[in-house]
C-alpha cells in the first residue's frame, strides 16, 4: 500500500528553480509523511514536495532565490526526522 504525499503548485515561468530528493529516516506511516510534507510547505520558497513513505523519500522543488538545500534539510533535522542522504548530489 502506497501512501504518498504531495503538495503540487504551478510555478510561474520566471522563477528560478531547483529540485532535491531526500532520504529522510524515520517516517513509518502516512502521518509521518503528512507531516513531513507540511513541514516542507511551511519553508519559504519551496513550490512543490512530494514525500513517499515506501521508499522513505521527499522530492523537493523550490525557488532558488528564496531557500537552498542545506535550509531545507536544516528544517527537516529539526524534527524528530533525518536526512539520512541527498539522493541526486
């Protein structure tokens, strides 16, 4: 059973963009991946996320000028979650 979570939004052409896929530890139900989904929405700059329990993974897409990976998984280690790796450095 898969229970993906993601939050989708159109970004305007002129924004300046960049995409990050997390392995994030700890999540083990559709609770988890709802929070760490809001968590990501909350962060100034992200447009789009998509957190995936069954592979313990988040996509993130998110407006350079606004925020940059390292805030993003600063964010995430802030919670009772853990980057474990960037998936696509």
């Amino acid at each position: 059973m898969k229970f993906p979570f993601s939050f989708r939004s159109k970004k305007p052409s002129n924004i300046r963009s960049e995409s990050v896929t997390l392995k994030i530890e700890g999540m083990t139900c559709g609770g988890c991946t709802r929070f760490v989904d809001t968590t990501l929405q909350e962060i100034p700059g992200v447009l789009s996320s998509e957190v995936i329990l069954e592979s313990g993974t988040a996509k993130v897409v998110f407006n350079t000028e606004r925020t940059d990976r390292s805030r993003i998984v600063d964010t995430i280690n802030d919670t009772r979650f853990r980057v474990e790796r960037i998936l696509d450095e």
